[in-house]
C-alpha cells in the first residue's frame, strides 16, 4: 500500500495553472463551477429517474435496463473508492498549498481517482443504455473539470475517475443487459411489477 502518494510530479504544473485561472475568473463563474459537483449529482439522479420513467413504455426489458443504471453507478463508486485507498494520493491543495474555491478536504480524503468525475462518467454511459437522448457526456465532463478547478484534484485524478467509472459503467451494463430479459420475467410476477410497465 502507498502512503500518501504525491502526484503534483505527475500534472502539478496544470493544476496550478487552473487554479489560478480560477482564482484570477469572474465570481459568477467560479460561483456556477463550485455549485456544479453538488447540483449536478442531483441532476444526474433526475435523468436516471426521467430514463426510467421512458423506459417503461418500451417494455419491462428496457425498464430493468433502466433499473440497473443507479446500481451500476453505485458499483462505479465502490471500485473508485477502492482505489482511493490503495493509492492513498494526498489532495492537491493540501501537498502544494494553494489558495483554492472549495476547502481542502481532511487529510485521508484521498485525491486519486476523483469520485464526482466517476459518479458523472458512470452516469452518463449507463444512461446511453437507457436511452442516447439522455446522454450526459458533457455534464459529466464539466464534473470532472469543475473539480480541479474548485482546487480538490488533479487532472489525472478526474481523467482516471472519468475512466474507471466509464469502464465499470460499460461492462456492468453489458452484463445487466444480458440478463434484463431473465430478470423482467421473474420480476414482473412479484409486486416490483408496476416498477416494469408504464400504468
């Protein structure tokens, strides 16, 4: 296990850079960024909700699909989290001592891999599975930015979250796709059934 792994070797020059970008930006924009982490989870949330809630009028399959996205997000933050204390990467803003929008998390809130730029990529790729239109590539970009520039990442903290949620996302929906038809059948005979067919 590596004890408090310093990554500013890694892209620290970059993070600087945004940080002050952001310390030097409209008060407005730094104001909308910081809130995005927060409100954004929520938003991501309200689309899994919408998708589920189209999907049910594609049938009980595309509604056990949809059913899967929140569970297969929180199995993409389970494997980052994992991750987060293998490597045990200090936060940026507490190895370079930066000024920076958001406080700096305690020490043991590990940097590496970020989980917002998880949560959002994992989000949004389970979501192409419910439905393209629900797409949220670009919110989930924007997450994984909005972190280093409120200071509480690295760049590769948030590129390797955006990838490991991603990838979790993608393989786990593959699977639950492989099997919605068998779980739409047994389902739909219990009391979970109105959770399958638009009413």
């Amino acid at each position: 296990m590596i004890s408090e792994f310093g990554g500013a070797s890694i892209d620290g020059s970059a993070y600087t850079d945004v940080v002050d970008l952001a310390g030097r930006s409209p008060g407005w924009l730094d104001t909308a960024v910081a809130a995005w982490p927060a409100y954004g989870l929520a938003i991501f949330a309200l689309l899994m909700v919408l998708g589920w809630w189209q999907a049910r009028r594609a049938g009980a399959v595309m509604a056990v699909t949809a059913l899967a996205a929140p569970v297969v997000v929180v199995l993409a933050y389970g494997v980052d989290a994992v991750l987060k204390l293998v490597v045990r990467e200090d936060r940026p803003c507490r190895s370079l001592h930066m000024r920076t929008l958001e406080a700096c998390p305690a020490p043991g809130d590990w940097s590496f891999p970020g989980n917002h730029a998880a949560i959002a990529a994992a989000t949004a790729v389970a979501l192409v599975f419910v439905s393209r239109r629900l797409g949220a590539a670009v919110a989930a970009l924007a997450m994984a930015a909005s972190r280093v520039w409120v200071g509480v990442h690295y760049p590769h903290d948030v590129a390797v979250g955006v990838l490991v949620g991603g990838l979790v996302a993608f393989a786990a929906m593959i699977l639950s796709r492989r099997w919605a038809q068998t779980l739409a059948r047994h389902l739909s005979a219990t009391v979970l059934r109105p959770l399958l067919a638009a009413l």
